[in-house]
C-alpha cells in the first residue's frame, strides 16, 4: 500500500494539491482526513503544495516523499498504539473517533499554537476539496 517509488509514478506532473492526490484512492487507498493532515504536519509539507513536487526530474521520490511516507507510516502506528488493530478501528460505532483524538498534532487544533518545538506558528484551517485542512504554515512548506 505505501510504496514512495509507486506514489512518485502517480504523484509525477501533477499540479493537484499534495492533500487532495493523498486522499484520492486512487492513489492510495483508505487514508483519512485526519491521517493526512497528521502525517503533512509531521513531515512539515504543506497541503497546498502540487504533488508532483515531491517527485523529481525523473519520476523517483524526492527526499521530500521519502519522510512523507515515514510520517504515514508513523501517523498508522500511533494510531494503532493508541487503542486499535487498524484505520477502521478508530471509527467507533456510534460514529465517533476512538483514542486517537486525544493524541492529534494539528487536526482539528485551529487557532491554537503549533506543536513543532520551536516553531511558534499557529494552525489554521482551510477546504480543500470539500474537506477540512489543519495545517501550520509557517512549518509547513
Ligand atoms: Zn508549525
């Protein structure tokens, strides 16, 4: 499922926003919101930024996607650490998130101070695609 040599192939040359081309499924499937923005925070890539930049000259991964996948793969395991087997654990029944709430780095954080030592920025909010984006500007570039 996470592959940077594949998601360079299909990232290359494309304008569409990194947040929007991560949760296409048909890029990756069953990725949420939530882990996307997580994951964008903790590499300190902006949501904004054209897919196709974490992709070099000649279709490999950018170290730039290289840490993005670290981060996924990082958001997952937390995830899991926090009280479930998988993404669709966090779902409670009654429509809810579980454990992993309590433990966001940005999501649903804005207007409050950026987490990253050092960073002193704010998050802010905005829609792409129809869906909430959380994101701190000043780190993620
Ligand atoms: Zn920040």
């Amino acid at each position: 499922m996470l592959d940077a040599d594949l998601l360079a192939a299909r990232f290359a040359g494309k304008a569409q926003p990194l947040k929007a081309a991560l949760l296409d499924q048909r890029n990756i499937a069953g990725l949420g919101n939530i882990y996307v923005c997580e994951a964008l925070w903790r590499a300190g890539l902006s949501p904004l930024k054209p897919a196709g930049a974490v992709v070099d000259a000649k279709g490999r991964p950018r170290k730039t996607l290289v840490l993005l996948m670290e981060a996924i793969r990082a958001v997952i395991a937390d995830a899991i650490a926090a009280g479930g087997s998988s993404l669709r654990d966090h779902i409670q029944t009654d429509g809810t998130l579980g454990y992993f709430q309590h433990s966001f780095s940005v999501y649903d954080r804005e207007g409050e101070p950026c987490r990253k030592p050092g960073c002193g920025g704010t998050v802010e909010r905005i829609v792409q695609a129809g869906r909430s984006t959380f994101y701190c500007p000043r780190c993620q570039k």
